[in-house]
C-alpha cells in the first residue's frame, strides 16, 4: 500500500465485516504519505509486516511478498492492493473459502470492474463509509478506452501450500508452488482507483521508472483531455443482479484455472446486456421438488447404501443429491434388505431410477458381479459408519474398473481410543492387531482408493482425517440441505398442532426427533423438563420416534409425574407439523451428526438445542440461532429450555435468525449442486 489515506479505513472495516482476522500490511512511503494508516493501526488487527522507502518494483515487491507468505503456510491468504474490494459469491469469506474446499479449489478467479463515482469526478470525501454508495457505478472496459492495462483476471483468495509464492508483485496470476486448482465461483474485484491522490501516483510513476510508466502517461492524457473527468458512458448502476445480467459474476469453467484465459470468455463484449441468468427463488424451488426427470444417456451413476444402523440420514441425503442430478446421468440404488429409498423420493426422481434390494454382508465375487452387472461410470458408497463397507466392495469398484469411486459419510466416526490403556507388552500387541487399529486400516486404505472422500460436515471429517488418518487432501466437506419452501412455518400447522395437544397459543413445546436408544441419552432430556416444570415453568415436548428404548422413557416419564407433560409420538416419514407447530428443537443429548433434522427445525424457524460433541454444533450459533451445550450435561439442558421457555421474544428471535441462515446458506439448490460437482467433476 502508498498513500491511501481517502480509502484505507474504508477497505479495513469492509474486510472486518467479510470475516478478515488480521491485515499484514506490506507499506512502500514516507509515513507522512501513509499518515491516516499509522494513525489508525492501534485501532485495528494490523501488523505491518514491511515499510520501505526506496524507489518502486515489480520485483522487489513480489521478493517482500514472497517473504510474507513463507510465514503463512497450510492457511487461507488473501493478497490485494489497498484499493481492491473484491465481491464475494457467497456470504463472506469464511463461506466462501467453506465452498471453496468442498470443489477441492485452492484459489477463488476474481474479474476486475472499475467502480467510479456518480458524476465521474475524480475528487472523493475525507471519510468513506459505504465504498458501495460513494461509488456506485460500475464500468466495463474503462481501462481499454484510456489506453492502460485492462481486462485484469485477479487471484485474490487462495490456500497457501508448501513454497507457495506469488508468480508475479501481485494476484494477476495463480500463485506457484500450489498446484493451482480453480473453482466453479467467481467473484469481482473493484478497483477504486479515481480519487485525489491519482494525480500524486501518475506523476510518481512518469517520473520514476516503474514498469507501467508508459501507461501512467496516457493515462493523464486521457484525463486531461476530458477536464479531470470520468465518461460515464458505458457505465451501469452497482448490483449484484446487474453484474449478472451482463455475465461479470457467474460460475466459470475448469479452464479459468489458466492466466490466459482470454477477456472476452470473461466479460463478453462488455456493453450487450446478456438475457438474465438468474430464475427467481420459487421457480427453482419448483423445478427441484415436482420437475420430472427426464430420460437420459448420461453417464451410469450407482449408489450403494449400508445396512441400516442406529444412525440414519443417508436415504434424505441421496434423495437431495437425486434431485440435483435430474435428467444428467442414469442412477441405480442399491439397498441392503428391503427398500428404503422409495419412500424418500419425489415421482420426478423415482422416473429413471432403477432401485435393487441385495443381502449382506456380499462375497468379493458378488460384489463384482452386482458392479459389473450395473456397467456404471460412477460408484459412490453411502457411510453410516467408517467401517460400513469391506474392503473388498471398493476393491471390486478398482477390478471392475469404474473410473471414479466416491465415498459419503453421513455420521461422526467413533474414537479409535481404547477406554482403557494398559501398558504390558501383551496388551500392547493385542492394540496394535485389535480391532480398532484393523478399522484405522481398513478405512484408510478404502479412503486411499476412493478419488474423493465426502462429509457432510466438518466435525465427520475431522474424524476420519484425524481419527483414521484420511487423505486431507481427498477428504472434503459440504454441508446438508433443506427445501426451504417445503419446509417453512405455518400458522395453520401451529394451530392444529397446539389444538391436538392442548397448549396454548403462546405455549412452549420443546420437539425431538431421533432414534430412541440408550444411546442417545433422552433420559437426560425428560428429567430436563422435569426441572423446568416444577420450577412453575410451563414446558410440553413431544419426543417422535421409535426404538428399543421407548419403553423404557415412556416408564420414567411416569414416574416423573410428566403425563400431558411428555409426549410419545411414532416414528414419522413427514414431521413437518410438529416442526411448524413448535417452540424449539432438540435433536437429542449427546452426539448426533444427522444434520438434516436440525437444518429442516431452523427452516420451519425454530431456534435449536444441540451438543457440542457433533457436526450440529457447526449449524447453530450460542445464544443467536439457539444454544450449543455440553453432550450429556443435564444442567446444561435444563438451563436452554428454561431460558427459551421465559423469553419467548428472544426465542422467536432465534428462530427467525436460524429460518434466515437456512436460506441464506442451506438452501437444497446450492448444496445438491455442490455436491453434484463433487461427484461427477
């Protein structure tokens, strides 16, 4: 950065909001032409990591970068200039990168726009609040009618790997030492160049020998052919719609990974208005729910799911994933025992599906021939354990030669730590043998020969890449998604569910859904509103669900006294109404990893209670999206359903904070596609 006095405050708040930790400032300037910085550096996160003084290079600012970036290795850097705004496709940086790394993307492609003022003047005021407002207007091809370097494709975001280094003195290159990978996103970068230090800079630069003298130089010919001023020409309000509209913000292809990839696949001619890309919200929401699907010849997709176990979630996921793949490849299922897939999808989905019901646990030899037998392009094996397939199913997947093999886990992996340690040398050797070092094997050796390892949050995949030594490279994250137009609240539902059970209309009903074992620990929670109702409280949960253990709930909240307090409702395909009719959400007292039930409880807008030991925790924010407690705490308990049932304004508060990040960042549309791309990319 030199001499950004007009911009610099602005660019750090703004880069505060996007989720920026810290600002390493590299600064070139007397500190009198730097002066607002170092009056304002105590009052932010900024380190400056280099001040020099001396005349201006490409290369010697690219040797002080690269000096920089050697401190940050394994870590997400983001490298500007202090007058680059850069748009982000997703909500902030931190949701960006999150995108980022589930397409196995080290850097985010970034276009630049110039962003000008309203009258083209290039005066700007002392103090910039909204950059977006004192600089609304964008334009296209501004640099190329003034004769300088245009059309610049920026990398401004991207993983610092091992030697990673800057290919030039700056981001209008991939970095090296990375093996650059792009993604699908793509943001913009706005340069706010036009303010009253650009006379300063372009007289420096002409009479300097910086490497774009030459274009300093028609640059203030240009301006002063046109009174200091801006053509607006060609320029068009800011709006992230508008940018859509004319194809500066859109998803770009694998081959924008390459620095020459050519302007014109970027920017289009940069003045026809493309025809809008964007569909409105509900005609996607739509298509995805009730568009059938269509015959296709696309490549053959087989799917093969686990024999049922305590934890469930993956029929939901691949019926998510189905709707997404509509009409693009030829799926198969493949169920263990009895069909369980039906049931989950819509009629579009169930057109072209081909579902088979097999026995388990299969021989290598069948195995072999069910693979064979289907022909597919695509294999992908649904996890509800680390261990729920053999070897040997990915072991026919290689010998059958199915060009690429896809492992989801839908459930947080066990601990490989022994409950005991004992030291004797007999011990010892039965540990490394055992059986919980043949699971760490067998699950990394399948992960090895899996192309691509998929969690459906960061807590599973720190499981496995930890737990079972798992490829961090190959093991990738993307979250869980909701319709969330099917599921949303319902004033009608919330009536009828309140009549049935006699609350009333402002009542606080707590709703569970989970599988009713021991395991799950819903005693915790029954003797939770046990407290809360004899401290006068008035607090009703319905607990909907079967298993072993129902009987066993049902007795103790007897004993309780909680009868009409406590309710036990049977497992059900479609909660949709206990959802739209409740208060607040529990999914259970210790570690669940089903992420869909707690996602689909937030988009009907209902703040949730989950634990801290699962990849819920990842979904809801303490005290703004409901609470995160301690797994088995029943005082923990007891105190989130205590303060929601007496604030029930900052309960509905929650609620509409937890509907709001369900759409914002959890939507089906986004998630199916993501992982569509995982898949089949």
């Amino acid at each position: 950065m030199n001499g950004d006095s007009d911009l610099i405050e602005a660019w750090i708040r703004y880069y505060v909001l996007l989720g920026i930790d810290r600002f390493h400032l590299i600064v070139h300037g007397s500190q009198e032409e730097n002066s607002k910085l170092f009056e304002i550096k105590d009052s932010y996160p900024i380190t400056i990591e280099d001040h020099y003084t001396g005349s201006f290079h490409i290369d010697e600012k690219k040797r002080r970068l690269d000096a920089v970036l050697a401190q940050f290795t394994r870590q997400w850097v983001m490298l500007l200039d202090s007058d680059e705004f850069v748009e982000f496709p997703y909500a902030n940086i931190v949701e960006t990168i999150r995108q980022l790394e589930s397409k196995s993307a080290n850097l985010m492609a970034a276009p630049m726009v110039q962003h000008i003022t309203v009258d083209g003047s290039l005066e700007s005021p002392f103090t910039i609040v909204d950059p977006f407002q004192r600089f609304p207007l964008c334009s296209v091809d501004l640099y190329r009618r003034m004769g300088v370097k245009g059309d610049i494709f920026k990398f401004p975001l991207f993983y610092c790997a091992d030697n990673t280094r800057v290919a030039e003195g700056g981001n209008h290159h991939p970095p090296r030492g990375g093996e650059p990978r792009a993604t699908f996103l793509s943001g913009v970068t706005h340069h706010f160049k036009f303010r009253r230090t650009v006379s300063r800079r372009l007289d420096s630069r002409i009479h300097s020998d910086h490497p774009w003298r030459h274009e300093s130089v028609q640059f203030r010919s240009y301006l002063e052919g046109h009174s200091n001023k801006l053509p607006l020409e060609g320029s068009f309000v800011y709006s992230r719609e508008e940018l859509f509209r004319r194809r500066l913000l859109r998803k770009l292809p694998d081959s924008a990974l390459t620095a020459s990839i050519s302007p014109t696949q970027l920017f289009g001619n940069g003045h026809n208005i493309a025809k809008c890309e964007i569909e409105s919200i509900a005609e996607k929401k739509d298509k995805i729910d009730a568009a059938p699907a269509p015959r296709t010849s696309g490549p053959g997709l087989l799917f093969v799911l686990p024999t049922a176990t305590d934890t469930d979630g993956c029929e939901e996921h691949l019926s998510m994933l189905l709707c997404a793949l509509n009409g693009a490849v030829r799926p198969e299922i493949v169920c263990s025992h009895q069909d369980g897939m039906t049931c989950c999808l819509d009629q579009g989905s169930r057109t072209g599906t081909t579902i088979k019901c097999v026995k388990q646990p299969l021989s290598f030899v069948d195995l072999y021939r069910l693979i064979r037998g289907s022909r597919p392009e695509i294999v992908v094996f649904y996890h509800n354990l680390p261990t729920a397939f053999s070897i040997q199913a990915m072991a026919a997947s290689v010998v059958t030669r199915v060009k690429r093999r896809i492992s989801i886990h839908c459930a947080m992996a066990p601990s490989l730590t022994p409950t005991r340690q004992e030291n004797s040398p007999r011990k010892r050797v039965r540990r490394a043998v055992g059986h919980l070092n043949r699971n760490r094997v067998k699950v990394k050796v399948a992960g090895y020969i899996a192309h691509k390892t998929i969690c459906i949050s960061k807590a599973v995949r720190d499981s496995l890449v930890r737990g079972y030594e798992l490829s961090d490279r190959k093991t990738l994250m993307i979250y869980s998604g909701v319709s969330t137009s099917k599921f949303s609240p319902c004033e009608n539902a919330r009536s009828a569910l309140r009549d049935k059970y006699g609350a009333g209309k402002e009542e606080f009903i707590l709703i569970c859904a989970t599988k009713l074992s021991e395991e799950k620990r819903i005693d915790i929670l029954i003797h939770a509103v046990s407290r809360v109702n004899r401290q006068g409280v008035a607090c009703k949960c319905i607990i909907i669900g079967d298993g072993p253990f129902k009987k066993e709930l049902q007795k103790e909240a007897n004993s309780l006294g909680l009868t009409g307090y406590i309710f036990f409702e049977d497992a059900q395909k479609d909660v949709r109404m206990y959802l739209q009719g409740g208060s607040a959400f529990i999914p259970s007292s210790r570690n669940d990893s089903s992420q869909l039930s707690v996602l689909k409880a937030m988009a009907c807008g209902l703040p949730c209670i989950v634990t801290d030991a699962s990849g819920n925790a990842e979904l809801v924010t303490d005290h703004v999206t409901g609470f995160v407690i301690s797994a088995e705490s029943l005082d923990e308990t007891e105190a989130a359903i205590l303060y929601m049932a007496t604030h029930p304004h900052e309960c509905s508060e929650m609620g509409g904070n937890a509907r709001e990040l369900v759409c914002r960042s959890f939507d089906i549309r986004d998630r199916s596609e993501e992982l569509k791309a995982a898949i089949l990319y």
